[in-house]
C-alpha cells in the first residue's frame, strides 16, 4: 500500500525535528529520523497542494514516528486541502487539529458558494482513490467540520490503532441547541447555509475502520439535528442549498473494535439512500457498545441498513430513540 517516497524539497523544513547521535570517541555523526513530525498547514495529499506548496508529501510512511497537523485559519492556510488529502499515512501515532471556524461569505449572492468554504476545516478527506491511515498506537482528529469524509470516487481504509478519537465540534444552522446555550461562541452564532458537523460521514465509496486487539474508538459530533456521528448526509433532511438531487450518497461504513462510544447532538447512528439508489449499509461488531444521540441513537431511513453485533457478543447501550423510516431497517 506504502511506496518510499524522497521528500527532498522538505529537507530544510524537516530539520528542526532531526536529533542526532554522537559515537562516542568517533567524533562521527549519524541523523537520525525525529520522533515527531509536526506540520503547520502543510497536508499529506496526492492531489493538492502542489500548487501553492502546502504538500508536505503525496504520502506519510514512518511506523516509527509520530505525526501533528496543526492546520488553522492564518494566513498560511492554502486555499484548496485538509490535513489529509487523498493521502496514505503510516506511523505510531497521529494527530490532527483542524478545529477552526470557517470563513463563511455572507454576501455571495450564490447560497452554494457559502456552503462550499466549509471544506477545510475537515479532518480527513477523500475524494479521490483509497486514503490509507495505519497507526500502531493512536489516532486523535479534532476538526470544527466533519472529522473524517468521504465523496466521489473516494474511500477511507483506518487500522491498527488501540485508540481511535474523532472529534465534529461543529457548527449550529437555526440550531437551537445554540440559540439556548449561553457559552455557544458568537462568532459561531447560528446562520443560513452553514452545516454542522459529522464524526465520520461517508458520502463516496465507503469507509472501514479496523482497531488493533483491545482497541477503542470515541467519536463526538456537535452538528445540529440532522447531523450524524456516524453515517452517510441525510438526504432532504440536508441543509445543503444545492437541493435533494445529490442527496443519495455514500457505499457504507464498517467498524470493527472492542469498544465503540458514539455522542452526538443529532443521531448517534443515522444513515439513509446510498449511491445510485443502492442500500447504504452501516455495520458495527463491538463487544461494547454505547451510542448516545440527542435527536436518535440509531436512524435508518430512506434505503438503510444498520447492523450491529451480527456476529459479536456483548453489550449494546442505546440512549436516544431507534427509528426507521420509509426502507430504513
């Protein structure tokens, strides 16, 4: 899946992290790769960032190491990107901070042009071929949008972590929850054409997340009612202006871990129509299971599937109502 990849025009960015050790009596002096990598707006991607030289790589293959994205709106944010882009990373531990409120252009006359500046501020993003993380030990996305995504001919492929964090801190559309929240952010206060946030939301070619023996994924998603910790965009339940003709989206997502905790301020789990008309398929084995969804812990509607614990033991706690609609099971 990983290729070697030379990194030469990143040298220079790379060597304060490079140590070095002294042999001793040799007076020689051999580099040794850094623990940590820690990245400022620069994104691994195979298809951005070459332009404007935001790439750190087309991709991230140190098992060894760990790696930080800090990815914040400054002036150094490049226009088009995200943390990881289309992008392959293999290392011990991964982290990334894209936790920032969006530019929102109020005085676009066009409402998709709002809509469309909140793409940089997701965590992981896929739209263009298989994105590959593989982390020994753990994982850690916090992003102001979706923590993981998916669209196009994108997919995602997560494994050999123990832990596995993905944080939505999101943002409010005539939410509310934050019209009655005191310490709700003004800046962020509720406006038209905005989305909230999902944790993971697949609307491409799917998305598996495998954890390591004894492993654990905690995901929180602060989106509005329609917003899923895990699932696919809810068809007309969307706020997005383009309409319901793209609504139908996303393969599925499969989770395989020991222990699954799932917050949401809208559907712990919720999933509707996949791609083309076709089942979108949500399946969880877990031998402990908690999903807490402040509109519903579990929603299928549409054509939607939702499977937990077909072939695993153990104990599945739901907090929120367990709805179907239309298709949905």
């Amino acid at each position: 899946m990983f290729k070697k990849t030379q990194i030469s025009n990143n040298i220079m960015k790379a060597l304060p992290f490079i140590t070095f050790s002294v042999l001793l009596g040799g007076g020689i002096t051999n580099p040794v790769s850094a623990e940590t990598i820690t990245l400022e707006n620069q994104q691994i991607s195979r298809t951005r960032g070459e332009g404007d030289r935001s790439r750190y790589a087309t991709e991230f293959n140190h098992p060894d190491q760990d790696l930080v994205i800090h990815w914040q709106n400054n002036d150094s944010l490049p226009a088009d990107g995200n943390p990881i882009r289309d992008g392959n990373v293999n290392v011990r531990n991964l982290t990334i901070d894209a936790n920032f409120f969006e530019d929102i252009n109020d005085s676009d006359p066009n409402p998709r042009n709002h809509y469309y500046l909140e793409i940089r501020n997701k965590g992981v993003y896929a739209n263009s071929g298989l994105t590959h993380i593989h982390a020994s030990d753990t994982i850690q996305i916090k992003a102001k949008n979706d923590g993981i995504y998916t669209e196009s001919d994108g997919s995602v492929l997560i494994d050999g972590f123990k832990k596995l964090d993905v944080q939505g801190t999101g943002y409010a559309s005539m939410d509310v929850f934050a019209l009655m929240d005191p310490n709700f952010p003004r800046e962020e206060f509720p406006r038209f054409y905005t989305t909230g946030a999902h944790g993971i939301v697949d609307n491409g070619e799917g998305i598996s997340i495998h954890g390591g023996s004894g492993s654990e994924i905690n995901i929180v998603s602060n989106g509005f009612a329609v917003m899923n910790g895990i699932g696919n965009r809810l068809g007309v339940y969307s706020t997005d202006p383009r309409g319901i003709e793209n609504s139908a989206v996303g393969r599925g997502i499969d989770i395989t871990t020991d222990k699954l905790t799932v917050e949401s301020r809208g559907n712990a789990i919720g999933a509707a129509t996949g791609k083309g008309g076709r089942q979108f398929k949500v399946s969880v084995e877990s031998a402990d299971v908690k999903l807490k969804g402040a509109f519903a812990s579990v929603l299928a509607g549409g054509n939607a599937l939702i499977e937990i614990n077909q072939h695993t033991q153990g104990l599945v706690q739901l907090t929120g109502k367990v709805a179907a609609g239309n298709q949905g099971q």
